[in-house]
C-alpha cells in the first residue's frame, strides 16, 4: 500500500508526528540499551518505529488497530529481525506472552482513549501491577498532561494528578504544537515520562485503595468542602474527631489537599473506622 494516498481515519483519533526533532527526541529520553525490549502503541506509517530500530535495543513490538496499514508497516520492516508486529486494539489486546519482557512502551496516544491507556499502563490504586516498565513514554494531549502534573491549589489538580503521581514519578519533556502532526490537532500535545514506582515503594494496598475510595467521593463534588462530602461514609462525630485529631482541614476543597494530606486523611479514616 502506498500510505502517500492513505487518508487518516478520524474514528482511531490518527495524528501521525511528522516533526524530526521531536521523533529524535523521544529516541533520546528513552535511554535506549542493548537489553530493552519496546512496546510500540499505534505504528502508524513507521515514522518512530525506523528510528527506534535504529538503535541498539533488543526488540520492538507494535501494536497497530488499523488493519489497512499492517501490509505496509510488515513490508517496510520485513528485514529486521528486531520488529515484530500485531494487528490489535491496544485496550483488548492481549500482551501476556511478552508482557514480562517489555521495560519501555512508547506511544502517541489517540486522546479518546486516554484515560484506558493509562490505566493499562499507569495503572491504578490499589493494584499492584505485574509489569516491569522502566518508562513510559507518551505524546498526550496537553491538557491532560497539565492535569496530571498539577499540585494542590492549581485548579486543574484533581483525582487524576493524586493517582498519578501517587504511582510514578512523571516528567514533561516538551510541549509540542499542533503543526508538528499531520493532519495537525485542534490542540498542543505534550510529550511526557512516566516511571512507574516499583512495588516497594507503592503505598500499601489497602491504604491505596481508600485514597482512591476517598478521591472518587470529594472530587464527584469539587466545589463542596469535603466535611460535606465525606458524611457520605462517615459520621458527623466521626468527622469531627477526625478534624480535631488530624492535620486535615476539613473546610477545604478536594483541589487544595496536598497528596500528603490524602494518605494522612486515609490512614486517619481507616483507624477510625476500624475502632467500630
């Protein structure tokens, strides 16, 4: 197939990076080694996929949805013994012959579907994941990425940026415009590093897993101060002693409590609630 006469098509969300240095420059924050084995998300014409086989890594594993481009991308790669490639949707494919052996995932990912992918590969709290991804390195909408990073007090900081963070650490490399894609967004994207924490140093189980329990309730009604809120799963007098005993103010709104302030929030919730 000759992908020059291919047109994208809009229901997979297809913006294909046309701009050299910013694909060079997610081949040098990847830190490429002889013993990574890369997971690439939605190959497209190959454009990234050449430049990252062009480098010292061990292999390179694409996951492509669209059926029309598989031909090609197997007829341009058909020489290197690093490529393989699988016709999939990346949010039912199944990865578990190789998920072991991936250490880096690489994607421009399409934004309707970001929030599965980065729970795919993120994760979420109170599961402890499987995978051993030393990076993860997405092209994401920028405002995703400026919630995600967001502290308390941003108006932009929700239960996303606490998850997040909560999982791993995350650095924006660069933004990037709109005309470095073809056909070119309606937004800037942002190029983002994920590293997720290793299982050690995750917060423990249960106490994840009542932080994600008390996000899902205050940030369901933002504008509310959370002693308004959290009278949903506890009582009056349970929140009173709570705000006496802790350091939480509980006249603040989800957006100002400091991820600190979350975890001392759910260790105080589940002693209290334990007391029963």
């Amino acid at each position: 197939m000759n992908t020059k006469n291919y047109y994208q098509k809009k229901r997979f969300g297809q913006h294909w990076l046309v701009n050299n240095l910013i694909l060079e420059r997610i081949k040098e924050v990847a830190e490429l080694e002889e013993k990574d084995f890369i997971l690439e998300i939605g190959p497209g014409r190959g454009a990234l996929t050449s430049i990252l086989l062009n480098s010292k890594i061990s292999r390179l594993h694409a996951v492509e949805l669209d059926k029309d481009l598989i031909d090609h991308l197997n007829n341009k790669f058909k020489n290197d013994k690093k490529f393989s490639l699988q016709q999939g949707d990346i949010l039912s494919t199944n990865l578990e012959s190789i998920n072991k052996k991936i250490t880096k995932v690489i994607a421009n990912i399409p934004y309707n579907i970001t929030g599965p992918i980065l729970d795919i590969f993120i994760g979420r709290l109170g599961i402890i994941s499987k995978n051993n991804y030393e990076k993860i390195i997405f092209l994401m909408q920028k405002d995703v990425v400026d919630r995600i990073l967001s502290k308390d007090g941003n108006k932009n900081a929700g239960a996303l940026s606490v998850r997040m963070q909560l999982m791993s650490n995350i650095r924006r490399i660069c933004d990037v415009p709109p005309s470095s894609f073809n056909p070119p967004p309606k937004v800037f994207s942002s190029l983002v590093v994920f590293e997720p924490l290793r299982p050690e140093l995750r917060l423990d189980v249960k106490l994840e897993k009542y932080i994600d329990k008390l996000l899902r309730i205050s940030f369901n009604s933002r504008r509310k101060m959370i002693k308004n809120t959290l009278n949903i799963i506890l009582s009056e007098d349970e929140i009173k002693k709570l705000s006496e005993s802790s350091e939480i103010c509980f006249n603040l709104r989800p957006q100002d409590i400091s991820i600190n302030k979350w975890i001392k929030l759910a260790e105080a919730c589940i002693k209290i609630t334990n007391k029963k």
